[in-house]
C-alpha cells in the first residue's frame, strides 16, 4: 500500500443485530472499488482499522472468512465514541478501512492437528472467520478435528446464531455451547468456561488450542489445559490493546519489543511469557 | 525590601534547621517518611525526596531552587496512609509557606487527613526565578550557581554574570505575605520559622497594575502571546497540587470539550479552563511557572486570579481550614453585579 | 580537496540563496527558547547556541500532521490525500546527535510490512547541513552511544565553526551537488582543515558524562519487577516534558477534526507520549499502565532495552535534553548507574503497583 494511513471506503451492505439488548451488531461492507477489494488479502485472525469518518478509527477483528467472498464483516459492540458512530450508522452509509492488519491465526502451522478453540462472549468474532475457513471444502481436509466451546453470560448474548446452527448440523466440527446460569429453553451446557473444558477434556495430543475471550476466561481456560497437558507453544491468544495506527508506529500497543498489531494480535503462550506482563 | 542578611547564610541557616527537625522526628518516631527538597544533578535544580530513615537525613537541602510543591507529592502518598491492614503511614513534610497553605486547603477539600502529617516549617527566603535567568544568559552553559550577599553569581563557560537576587526572585515570591506555614490546630508539627495564625492579608497587586491598564483587545493579545508556545505536556498540570483530578477535563473525551492539539485557541483554552479551575484554590506556589519547559510565565495568571478573588470574595486561599473556598459555597454577601445591576 | 569555507557574514547570502528552492529551516530564537523554525528573513537565524530545546524531529514530524482531508456530500465522503508530502527541506544548523535521531526515526519508520510515508516523505525531501558542536553541555553524552559531536554520518554537509567563518565539508552526494551549485564559497586551506581537526578533539574531549551501556540492557531485559523502578519513578511527575523534548520519541495519537458546517474534516496526527495516564487506556476501562511507576519504566526500556531489542541500536542520541529540561531534575544519569548496579532480584519480587 502506498500510504498506509488513507482507508479505502466502503459501504455498509447490511448489519444484523447479533444480541438481545442489541449492543453488538455485524455489519456487512461492500469495497467502492473493486480493485480494493481484490487486494484486501486476508487471513483469519487479522484485523482492520476501520473509521466513520469524522468520529474516528477504531481496529475491530474481521468476523468474515476469505472464503465468504463479495463483502468483509465486522462485529461491533457498542462501547465508546466510534463504536457508537457504528451503531448509529444506516445501510449506504460510508466507512472507511485500512487493513488488513495482523498476524492472524497461523493457520499453515495449525494444518494436520486437532483444533480446540475456546471463546467467551464477542470475542468470538474472528474464532468464526477461524470456523468458517476451516469447515470451507477446499481446507476441511487440512485439519483433523474442531472442537469449539463458546460460552456467555446468558443465551440472549449468543453471537452468530445462525452459523452455530449450520456448524451443529455438520459431523465434521463439535460445537458446545455454555451460559453462566441456567435460563429457561436452554437445551445446552451451563456453567463457566473452564469447567466446561475440563469436563469435555481435550486430548493435547497433536492439538492446537485457541483460546479467546474476556481476561478472566482466557487465565482461567488456560490453567484448565495446562492441567490437561497442553504445552505452552500449543496454546494461541488473540490479545487486545488500544491501537491508533495499526501498522506498528504509533507506538501505543506494545507489550515489551512487540507491538500487538503487528507481531500479533495472536501469540502463543510461549511467546506471551517471554513479554513483560503490561497487557 | 532591603535584605539584612546574606542570602546564603539564611539558606544555610534554614537548611541546618530543617535536618534538626528531621533528625527529631525520626528519633521520636514520630514520622515513617519525610518529603523534602535534595540536591540537584544541574544548577538551579533541587529535586523532591523521600527520606526513610535518619541516616538520609543529611540528604535534604533548602535553597532558592526548591519551587516543586510538596503537597502535589505528598497528594500522591495519601491512599498508604489509609491502609487498615498497614500502620498508618506518618508522613513529615518540609513546608515553606505555600506548601503549608496547599496542605490546609486540599484538608478543607477533604484530600488529605492531616492527623498523620506533620509539618517541618520553615521561613522560606524566595525561589529564584529560574527561567528568567536562563532567558537572561541565552542558550550558553551555567557551570555553577552561587548566592553571596543580595546576589545571584552565575558562573558558565567562559563567562560570569551577577543577577540581583531582589529583581530576580520569583513575581509571585516577591509579593508573598505567607512565607511561613500558618498555624491551624489542625496542622501538627515544628516550626523554625515564624507560623503564625494568618487571618487575611493585604496585597496591592501593583505587579499586574501594567496588565489591569490594557484594554481588553491588549489583554487578549497579552495572552494569546504569552500562551502561544506552549507545547501541552501538562507539567503544569501535573506540579499543581490543586490538580488533582482522576480524569482532567483536558483528558475527557464523553464528551471531547475540545483538541488535544497545539492550535493556539487549544492552548489557551486548556490554560484559562485550568484557571477558572484554579480560582480561590490556587494558593500562589509558582510551581507551574517553574515546571513549564517552553517558559511560559503562568505568574500573570495566578497574580490575576488571585486579584479578581480577593477583591469580590476577599478569600485567600489555604490560610485556615474553617473558610470555605468561595467557588464551593455561597455567602449572601457576595457580588452579583455580573448578572443583575446593582446599582 | 572539497573543503569549503563559508563566512559568518555571508550567512544571509546562503540563505537568499536557497531559499528560493528550498524551506530553509535554521535555529531562531522565540520568546528567549531556541527552536528550528521556517526562516523567512535571515535577522531570524540564531547562530549562538548550544542547541535548540525542541529537537528539530519538529520539521519532518511535525506536531500537527495531516493525514488527509475529506469533504462530505451527502452520504458520499471524498477523501482527499495529504498534498503536502512532496517537501524539499533544508534543515541548517542541525546538531549531529539530531541528525543521528533521524536515522533512529528512519529505521523505526520504515521497519516492516508498513512503511509510515508521511514521515519517510518529508525526511527524503530533507537536506541536513549541521554544524559539530565546539562546547558539549555537560549533560551531553552522545560519544556513550555511537555518537561524537563532530559526526559526519547522517548529516549531508558538516560546518565546523572556525571562529569568524565555517569549514563546509560535503559528506553525501546531495551535500556535493549543493555545494557545487554555491559557487561564491572560498576554498578552504589546510590550516582550516587541521584547525577544525582539533576542535573535533577538543570538543570530544571535553564530554564529562560518560555512560557504561554494558550491562544496561541486560538488567534491564531481566528486571522488569525490580523494586528499583519505584524508587526511580518516586519524584516522576508523569509529564510529557522528556518525550516532547526528546529526539528520539516518536509515539503519536490520531484524531478525526470534524467541521460539521462546512462538511469537511481531516484526520490528523500530533505527539503523544506513553508518560499520559490515558495512552494505553481501552475503552471497556482496562489500562495494562495504569501507575505511574509502569509509565515510567516503559519509557527507560523503550529506549534501553526495547529499541535495542529490535535494532541493536540504543535508541538514545545523547542530546543530554532529557536530563536538562526534567522540571524534577529526574536524572537519566542516574538511572542508568542504578540500573548498572541492580544485582539479580530474588524472583518473587512483588513490587507494589498501586500508588
């Protein structure tokens, strides 16, 4: 890209609410040029700066897989001053994006192993554009077995409602879904997220796990599959900080020598172990 | 003010006192930490310090570079001294007048306890107007700084200049009323200087009387001249004991009052907020002036706002704990000729 | 021999000179502080100082940068590209601990997938005529880190002040060609080559402060918990005097300018440092710095541990402004010799965040 900083727009193609109180939305956008669209090489796990121009920029994981070809998605959830602008935006409205940006999940390492991904709450959203490339034909075969265990605070918060749907139907992925507390119509696993982990009990043997979340799910998940074996370099976190560039120069997101939006978002926890411990 | 004594031997004089008071603390046990000023690594610096023990009590200094405001430091120490699980910590503090004026007003705005603090006052002799020298040298090397007499010798490389001490003491010093803490019975401590019980006093703000001439297009040129180089690194800010807000206004962003630019309307902005912020608190410690790296001189800010305060609330602040700053309660005496025509 | 000598008096020729083609930036003085700033009359170039208190990172990273413009019509938006980014610069007067900076904030700026251009424009476009400096502050110490007050490297043409005149010596080919085009300047003797030989070892033997960096970045890699960093950051006022001041610092915020009236706006970019309490503040109201002490330190490693990390450069010029202008005397100094002197902390070191 010439000049990093100028986003290319798009246009809002459509935004579905994901969540009962309707705080989290996913929107839909569609490049002006197509030429754009063509370079926007992405993988799971990147994410892109994206702007309403004039409220500000804001660097949001792609929910999209690049096999959902025509249009990227972005699941937002309503927190601050340029989130709010997302949610008061209307279909046709212009958003600007810059991306994509990231390491993303390594999804070249991970061919060939068993593949446990852990999320909680709207984190969820580039463990789907994870799901969705995997369980795509032409990369199924690359990997052995996909469990997902997805957990909320309670069923109205559920993201994706439709996709985990299709995925429950398949043979070829195990989806378990959990919510804190027992609630009425709710069919599935209740309780937290680690004890859920420990109850299915993923065999560490040639597996990936994948783990995503608020802070607390992600510590307590990951001493769940330390007691299960997991080695350090086979545990992946997707982590979060504030960002203003995105592409390694503001400064602003480092942890030690690393800067998050570029030698990450994603790190094993080998590596996390190696940085101070300011994230 | 004719001096009548040797401006060093006062200094020395005052320092011995301090490491006398400190030195009785410690032994007595009657403070866990003592906040003071220390030697500087550059000429005209003395930086705050934190003494534990008796042993570091020769570290502290007093001369007429010590312009930081203790209370902002000791601001900063407050959460440890409320530790129920941890003794109370007992801070000591070496106050100058304004410092002790700080303490007693951020006691009235409920920040400090003072119970746990005690106070090693001291008749403090001026600070020196730092910036004003250095403007006065240019951009040459000051090696070393000495007082002798009524003057300021500044030695550099290849060069030596001699500033009078009277002329360039700090605008707000030269006008100072309260040099010594005032006694509240609320403030404990010792004292070496005088500290007495302040009911008001009487200034006649003829240092501004060349600003209250302007017309207001003058004003306003005056402070867009004085402000316009200001960088926003909020050292201001951040020295003032009376900033003491989680969330500074210039910070906030639900909403964005305005840019964190250096647009000059920004600057001057952030600077005349900060100062109807400061009105009745501010309490005349010029730290914000010595602080500011561009050199800015806030002098003419405070000098007005203290003007502007006495003449329509007659307060001064931090001079006793019973008199509520005016910005916070409402006398019936209080001028309304802004509003309704009182004549 | 391509040593040239330019006379003092003939500083307002060089400027008429070049500033027909160039923005010719030199050190003025404002409000008694010596900055760089666009000349328009050469009475404004300040010749008598040690160096400027802003660095002048000011003219290739400005403190307000524009991104880009846009204009809305409608629901349509037009984002216009920043038109500023073709510069020619000429930076006179530059210190070589400055112009170090630059390559500092090049590697920094062009390191990786993303290069920053706005930066990277503005730096190509620049031309560097420095002068070495005759009298180091005592608080200078760029011969501790790669540095020496007479360095040619970075800069494009190096003047020595001999007194009443200036050595010119071209160093890069733009530096010749510049010098090709001023052909009024006098040849230089040999007596001026040698006198300005010895100046360069007067002057590197009069830096006083001499820092080990040996072991620095090694404790500093294994001691991220010390207890040290409390004492050190005790007097700290969290102000963002330092990074402003540094030349080196090149954190930076951005922010969308929106002129509802006249339905345009641009995205701009200014300083920011990583001393403010918000730099890292998330909006769910999580700030992995939120004491004063982790600001602190994070500035110390950056420069010390980080920046080397990555670079295998310290990522410190030795301009001594730091250690100069700290409204609390918080002495880099001193830091450094405590952290040379850390011995290997226990490993369960708690060390109290809160304040």
């Amino acid at each position: 890209m010439y000049n990093s900083y100028i986003p290319m727009l798009t246009a809002i193609k459509g935004i579905v609410s994901e969540n009962k109180v309707n705080d989290i939305k996913t929107f839909e956008l569609s490049f002006k040029n197509e030429i754009d669209y063509d370079n926007f090489d992405y993988v799971p796990g990147q994410f892109a700066e994206i702007s309403v121009i004039g409220k500000g920029e804001c660097p949001i994981g792609i929910a999209s897989a690049p096999t959902e070809k025509g249009s990227i998605k972005f699941t937002i959830k309503k927190m601050g001053t340029v989130t709010t602008g997302f949610h008061n935006c209307e279909e046709g409205d212009i958003i600007g994006v810059r991306g994509p940006f990231g390491n993303g999940w390594p999804i070249e390492k991970m061919k060939g192993k068993n593949i446990v991904i852990i999320g909680g709450g709207f984190a969820f959203s580039t463990l789907r554009s994870l799901i969705i490339y995997m369980l795509d034909k032409e990369n199924r075969a690359d990997y052995k077995k996909i469990t997902v265990i997805y957990g909320n605070r309670d069923s109205g918060e559920v993201l994706y409602k439709r996709d985990l749907e299709n995925w429950k139907t398949r043979k070829d992925i195990d989806i378990f879904l959990t919510i804190d507390r027992k609630e009425e119509g709710w069919m599935e696993k209740v309780g937290f997220v680690a004890p859920i982990v420990k109850e299915i009990a993923p065999s560490s043997d040639n597996a990936i796990a994948v783990v995503c979340g608020p802070p607390i799910m992600i510590k307590t998940s990951i001493q769940v599959l330390e007691e299960l074996k997991f080695k350090d370099e086979q545990i992946l976190n997707s982590l979060e900080m504030r960002m203003k560039c995105g592409i390694g120069k503001c400064g602003r997101c480092n942890i030690g020598n690393k800067y998050i939006c570029v030698d990450g978002p994603v790190f094993s926890l080998e590596e996390l172990k190696k940085l101070p411990n300011e994230y | 003010m004719k001096r009548t004594s040797d401006i060093e031997i006062e200094n020395q004089t005052i320092e011995k006192s301090i490491k006398e008071m400190a030195k009785n603390l410690f032994r007595n046990k009657e403070v866990d930490i003592i906040l003071g000023y220390s030697a500087g690594t550059i000429p005209m610096a003395s930086p705050p310090i934190i003494i534990r023990n008796e042993s570091d009590v020769e570290k502290l200094v007093w001369n007429n570079f010590c312009s930081i405001n203790l209370a902002k430091n000791l601001l900063e120490l407050m959460p440890k001294s409320f530790d129920d699980k941890k003794n109370n910590l007992k801070i000591g503090i070496v106050a100058k007048g304004c410092v002790g004026r700080a303490l007693i007003h951020l006691a009235i705005e409920n920040q400090i306890e003072l119970k746990n603090i005690k106070i090693l006052g001291i008749d403090c002799n001026g600070i020196i107007n730092r910036k004003k020298i250095e403007k006065e040298i240019g951009d040459r090397e000051i090696i070393e700084v000495s007082l002798s007499n009524e003057n300021i010798l500044i030695k550099g490389k290849g060069f030596e200049q001699t500033f009078s001490y009277d002329e360039y003491l700090n605008e707000l010093c030269k006008k100072c009323k309260v040099k010594s803490p005032p006694t509240s019975p609320e403030l404990n401590g010792i004292c070496s200087g005088k500290c007495e019980e302040v009911l008001s006093i009487e200034d006649d703000f003829k240092d501004i009387s060349d600003y209250e001439l302007k017309s207001y297009e003058e004003r306003w040129e005056h402070i867009k001249n004085l402000l316009n180089n200001c960088i926003r690194c909020y050292a201001c800010r951040e020295a003032c004991p009376m900033c003491y807000c989680h969330l500074c206004f210039v910070d906030q962003n639900k909403p964005l009052w305005f840019g964190k630019t250096t647009e000059l309307s920004e600057i001057i902005l952030f600077h005349l907020i900060r100062a109807m912020h400061l009105a009745g608190r501010c309490v005349a410690c010029g730290a914000c002036t010595s602080v500011c790296p561009m050199g800015i001189d806030l002098n003419l800010i405070t000098r007005k706002l203290e003007q502007i305060v006495k003449e329509r609330f007659n307060f001064t602040s931090g001079l006793n704990i019973v008199d509520l700053p005016p910005m916070v309660t409402q006398k019936m005496s209080d001028k309304e000729d802004f509003m309704i025509d009182e004549k | 021999m391509n040593e040239k000598i330019l006379n003092k008096s003939q500083i307002s020729k060089l400027f008429e000179t070049l500033n027909k083609d160039y923005n010719f930036f030199a050190p003025s003085k404002e409000k008694g502080n010596i900055i760089f700033k666009k000349i328009n009359d050469s009475k404004e170039i300040e010749l008598d100082y040690l160096n400027s208190k802003i660095p002048p990172k000011e003219v290739v990273f400005p403190r307000i940068d524009i991104i880009f413009e846009y204009k809305i019509n409608g629901k349509d938006i037009e984002i216009v590209n920043s038109k500023n980014l073709e510069v020619k610069n000429i930076i006179f007067g530059i210190r070589p601990c400055d112009a170090y900076s630059f390559y500092l904030f090049e590697n920094f700026f062009q390191f990786g997938k993303f290069k920053d251009e706005l930066y990277l424009k503005k730096r190509r476009g620049s031309l560097l005529i420095g002068i070495g400096c005759n009298n180091p502050r005592n608080t200078c110490f760029c011969t501790s880190v790669n540095g020496h007050p007479f360095k040619k490297e970075h800069l494009d043409i190096l003047l020595v002040d001999l007194g009443e005149k200036y050595l010119v010596e071209p160093i890069t080919e733009k530096g010749k060609d510049l010098i090709l085009n001023l052909e009024w300047l006098s040849d230089a003797t040999k007596n001026d080559i040698k006198k300005a030989k010895d100046l360069s070892k007067k002057a590197e033997l009069t830096i006083s402060t001499k820092m080990d960096f040996k072991d620095t970045f090694k404790n500093l890699d294994s001691n991220f918990n010390s207890l040290l960093w409390k004492e050190i950051s005790e007097s700290c006022l969290g102000c963002g005097t330092c990074a402003y001041l540094c030349p080196t610092c090149t954190c930076f915020d951005v922010i969308d300018e929106n002129d509802h009236y006249n339905n345009r706006g641009r995205r701009i970019r200014i300083w920011d440092t990583c001393q403010f309490c918000l730099y890292t503040l998330e909006t769910s109201g999580h700030n992995p710095r939120d004491a004063k002490i982790q600001r602190c330190r994070n500035r110390i490693m950056h420069k010390f541990c980080y920046y080397p990390k990555n670079y295998n450069l310290i990522g410190c010029v030795g301009c001594g402004r730091c250690i100069q202008f700290c409204p609390v005397n918080n002495d880099l100094r001193l830091i450094i010799e405590k952290v040379n002197k850390i011995k290997k902390e226990k490993e369960k070191e708690e060390m109290i965040l809160s304040v």
